[in-house]
C-alpha cells in the first residue's frame, strides 16, 4: 500500500470524525454529536427568546426555561416546524403564529372562586377583618387575571362590603387577548360552577348555554394591560391576588416579583397566592404568613 494511500484514508478519518463532532480528548476519544445538536439547540432557543422579546415586549428568559421549551416545542411540531430556527422564522414572518405562540406560553386557565376553600378564607375572615379597619373601600388588584373570572370573583364578595358604585377593582394582565375576553365577561358553565346561586342571581345572566357577567359587575372591574416583569407597579395597594402565574417564572424573576408586590401594596396590606406559590421566608421581602397561601405586609 502507497504511504499517500494511507494518508488519504487517514485523512478521510480525521474529516469524519470532524463533522460528526468527535471531541479527541487526552488520548480518549469521546463522541459528542448530541453535545454539539444540544449546543446548537441552545443557541436556536436563546435566538428564539430574544426576537420573541423584540416582537412582543415578552421576555422569556424569566420564565422557568424547560417548562417554556416543552409546551412551545409541542406548539411548532404541531405546526410543521422541527426546530426553534424555523418556528423563530415563522413568527417574524406571520402575526397569527406569534398570536397563538403568545396564547400558549401564558397559560390562561382559570374559573370563578378557583380554589374555594382558599376564597372563603378570604371572603370571611381575612377581607371583612382587614375592611373593618379602612375608613373607604378597600382598592384591590388582581395580577394575571387571565380571562376576567378572579377579578369578577373579587367584585362580587366586595360587594357584600359596599356598594357596586363605589368598587374598584383593578384587574391586569400581560395578553391582550385574555383581557379582550374578560371586558365581555362570558363564560361556561364549568368555568362559573363554584359561584353560589345568590351571586349567579344577582350578577350573571344566563344566554343559551353560556353566562354574561351583568354591566354593574363589569363597571367595578377596570382591565389593564400590564406585565409583572416589566411595567411598574400601582402604588397604595389595600389587597393584590396574584395566583397561577409565579409558578412559571424563575426564583431570581419571582423574588423580584414579591419586593415589586411589598412596594405596592400599603403597610398592612394583603397578599392572596396561588395553591402552589407559597412564599418561603416571607420576612426576607418584608411580609409575614397570616394563613396559609395570605401574607401581610410589615
Ligand atoms: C393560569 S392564568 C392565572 C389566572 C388567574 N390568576 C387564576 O389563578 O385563575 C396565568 C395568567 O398569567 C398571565 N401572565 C403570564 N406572564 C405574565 C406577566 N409577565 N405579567 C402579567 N401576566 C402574566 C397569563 O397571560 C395568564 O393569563
């Protein structure tokens, strides 16, 4: 055999081993082509967050990444795309995907007294208790109310406090779309099944199969656009529900989150949190545990 034979097929090796990405390392020879496809995975994903931050003011990089990656990589699939590089093309090309990839990552589920042992709670011990000391109606904000069910859910036990005229609740959310269906305030009956009948009486409206929230409810609920990880916060706060969506974001972004809520609220002021949100440490952002899933602000 010719030295320049030999040489070639070496060579012909060392290309191979080259472009399958193998990592020769001292002496031991390691393959990485899943390492050098998760690379490149990673890149295309870090280029997918930020033009999906460029064309909608979201940032994705503090929300918990696996979570993000697992129902946003079921959506493209869905849609033909195999990989984030095309679905990031996709987007830049075509409004009605970034809609439904905007519908997607913010996860809208929710219903009337969601979790009613928590609303009653609230309702008949930790509201009337803390309304009793307030010389006006208190001011109440619900963050990512998603399709309008919480802040309505909050309207109707105000107004066994004072009347409808005199509420304000301030309802917001990051999804126009959310908020679009929640200022129509219609809704299944699986998403009303825990209003009591004297509640379903006095504020919705049955059509067909489906239920109208009535306008006096609807006047005491104002809808904003408004991102917690982003915009500031309104000040003077007596009580914020925020519940359902901390889940999703990372520590670093919730602990942000929690000193944003301690600004915001008054000296006194109440914090209501999801079933899973529980605040470890309450004291670290100047809040204390009063009952479970409820904080104080000190
Ligand atoms: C699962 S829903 C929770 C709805 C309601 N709070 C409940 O518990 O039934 C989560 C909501 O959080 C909203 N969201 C996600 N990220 C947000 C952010 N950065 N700022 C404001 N809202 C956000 C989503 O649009 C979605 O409507």
């Amino acid at each position: 055999m010719s030295v320049s034979f030999l040489l070639s097929i070496r060579l012909f090796y060392l290309l191979h081993f080259f472009l399958l990405g193998v990592d020769i390392e001292k002496g031991n020879v390691k393959w990485c082509g899943k390492k050098a496809t998760a690379v490149g995975d990673q890149q295309d994903y870090a280029q997918f967050v930020k033009t999906f931050q460029t064309l909608t003011g979201i940032d994705l990089a503090k929300y918990k990444e696996a979570q993000m990656k697992r129902r946003i990589t079921s959506l493209y699939e869905k849609r033909g795309f195999s990989s984030f590089r095309a679905y990031t093309k996709g987007l830049q090309a075509e409004k009605s995907l970034l809609i439904e990839c905007v519908d997607r990552m913010t996860i809208n589920v929710s219903e009337f007294f969601r979790n009613p042992t928590q609303w009653e709670i609230f309702q008949q011990d930790i509201l009337p208790a803390y309304a009793s000391k307030q010389n006006s109606p208190v001011s109440v904000w619900s963050a990512a109310c998603s399709t309008g069910e919480e802040p309505y859910t909050l309207a109707m036990i105000l107004s066994d406090l004072y009347p409808l005229s005199k509420l304000k609740v301030l309802a917001t959310d990051l999804d126009n779309t959310v908020l679009e269906h929640a200022r129509h305030g219609i809704y299944t009956e699986k998403a009303i099944r825990e209003v009591d009948k004297s509640y379903r009486d006095l504020f919705l409206e049955q059509k067909g199969i489906l239920f109208h929230v009535k306008s006096e409810l609807k006047r005491s609920v104002q809808f904003q656009k408004h991102n917690l990880l982003h915009d500031p916060y309104p000040k003077q706060m007596d009580c914020i529900v925020c519940r359902n969506v901390l889940i999703y974001f990372t520590e670093e972004a919730k602990e942000k989150v929690y000193r944003s809520f301690h600004e915001s609220l008054k000296q006194g002021g109440v914090l209501f949190v999801g079933s899973t949100e529980q605040m470890f440490h309450p004291e670290r952002f100047g809040f204390r545990s009063i009952r479970p899933f409820f904080y104080e602000k000190i």
